[in-house]
C-alpha cells in the first residue's frame, strides 16, 4: 500500500475516536477536581466550525451507514469483536500506565493481554474477568501528556479526526513514531504474519464498533443541542478532563461499554 493512501486511510479511521462530544462558547470552563477550572481557548473557531460541518457530512454519508450496517450482526459476534480490539488496545495502555506511574494497572492490563491473547483465542474471549482480572480504562499519550502536567493548548478540528487539542494531537503523533506496538508490527516492519491492511482494518472496525455503541446518543445530542458544535467541544474537552483526572464517570453520550452492557439498556 503506498504511503499517502497509507496516511488518508489513517486520518478516516481515527475519525471515530476523535468524534466524541455536549455547550458552552469561546472560551471552555470545566470545573475541576481540584476546585479549580480548566479553560481551553477555541483559537480558531470560525474554521473549525466549517472542518465540523464537512466532517458531519462524512458522518452522514459514510460512518453513520456503517455503524448502523454492523448492528445487523449478532450480539456473540459483535461482543466478541470488541473484545478483541480492546484487548489489542492494551498494547498503548499498558505503557501509559508505566509512564503514569500506574504500576498495578499496568500489571493487570498486562496479564489481561496475555491471558486473553492465549487462552482468549486473539482476546475474542475475555477469560481474564473470569480470573478476577477486570477491563480497566484505556490510556493514552495524550492523558499522559496531561498527567505530567501538559497544558492542553488550543482546542481545533481537524478535518476527518475531528476534535483534539494541541496536546493530545501530539499524544496521537507518538503512537505513529514508535510509541503503539500494533502499528510497529504492522505499519513500520515487514514482518511474516502481519501487514499494514490488518492495522487499517483493525481501526476501521474499532471506528464502526465505537460509532455503533454511541448511534441512539449521538442522535440524541444532535437533536436537542442549540449548538451542536459547542455541544462536541464541550463534552470532548469532559471526557478528555474525567480520564486525565481518572474520574470514574462516564461522559454523556460517549460510551465504549461491552456490548452486552448496551443491548441490556
């Protein structure tokens, strides 16, 4: 595959996690855990708003159909499918919970991988729960980034990817420079079992699964937000806050829960 195909692939599978989402204006004002506020300045909302409407469009025609596409499968293989992704997820987390000093997470975390990507055939079983081993929250460079005391910088959309902010946009640059594992054995070497179509059809389904969970509440917010790009940047600039902070609460509208958990609400 060459490498600007390679690149625009990238920028439309990571398109989902970046798409989360709830209202205020100009300058965001969170309150914090520490009594105090976190205020990110939308430096360039007039273009933002524009890169927001194209990427609802996208939305539209393309994600959204898919989504709705892969809940026409079966619970069993749905659930066994976000397992799997979740479990190839730990190769981030776990070192994200080293570099936060997250030393027993990251020894469940990995004795998750190991027993899931055995005896878990791949992680489509999670036979770690059974063991008393249960699915922690995923880490990332970007809350990294803000562990160690990163401001978040400026909040923008990207065209595709959606929103970020200076900071995490340079926790995602990590992944690609050696800091995801997945991407290393797939993307940047030519090894014998794996290559670069398994890491874009890995992101594409975990993109679909993700937007599958959320459809009923990603309609939800857009019908009743005022302003449904102030509804976005707020309620990402929420998520992006409560995991920096480890808060165990989970934002409006954005849900990465099993998928028994959402077929049973």
């Amino acid at each position: 595959m060459n490498k600007p195909l390679s690149v625009l692939i990238i920028l439309l599978l990571l398109f989902f996690h970046n798409y989360a989402l709830a209202g205020d204006d100009g300058k965001i004002k969170l309150n914090g855990n520490n009594n105090g506020y976190l205020e990110v300045n939308d430096c360039f909302e007039k273009i933002n708003r524009g890169i927001f409407s194209f990427n609802q469009i996208l939305d539209k025609a393309i994600f959204k159909p898919l989504a709705k596409g892969y809940r026409i499968f079966p619970k069993p293989i749905r659930s066994g499918t976000s397992n799997a992704l979740s479990n190839l997820g730990n190769v981030v987390t776990i070192p994200n919970n080293v570099l936060q000093g997250q030393f027993k997470y990251a020894g469940v975390n990995s004795a998750r991988l190991l027993i899931n990507s055995t005896l878990g055939i791949g992680g489509i079983f999670d036979v770690a729960s059974y063991y008393g081993l249960k699915k922690l929250d995923k880490e990332d460079y970007g809350q990294t980034l803000g562990v160690w005391g990163a401001g978040e910088g400026c909040y923008f959309v990207l065209p595709v990817l959606g929103p970020t902010t200076v900071r995490d946009s340079l926790g995602s640059v990590v992944n690609l420079i050696g800091g995801d594992a997945w991407y290393n054995i797939t993307v940047v070497k030519d090894t014998q079992y794996f290559s670069e179509a398994d890491y874009y059809a890995s992101r594409l389904i975990d993109g679909v699964d993700f937007r599958a969970k959320n459809l009923e509440s990603f309609d939800s917010l857009e019908k009743n937000s005022v302003d449904l790009y102030a509804s976005v940047r707020s309620l990402y600039l929420q998520d992006r806050y409560r995991k920096i902070k480890n808060i165990d609460k989970t934002t409006d509208t954005l849900s990465d829960d099993d998928w028994e958990e959402v077929d049973s609400q």
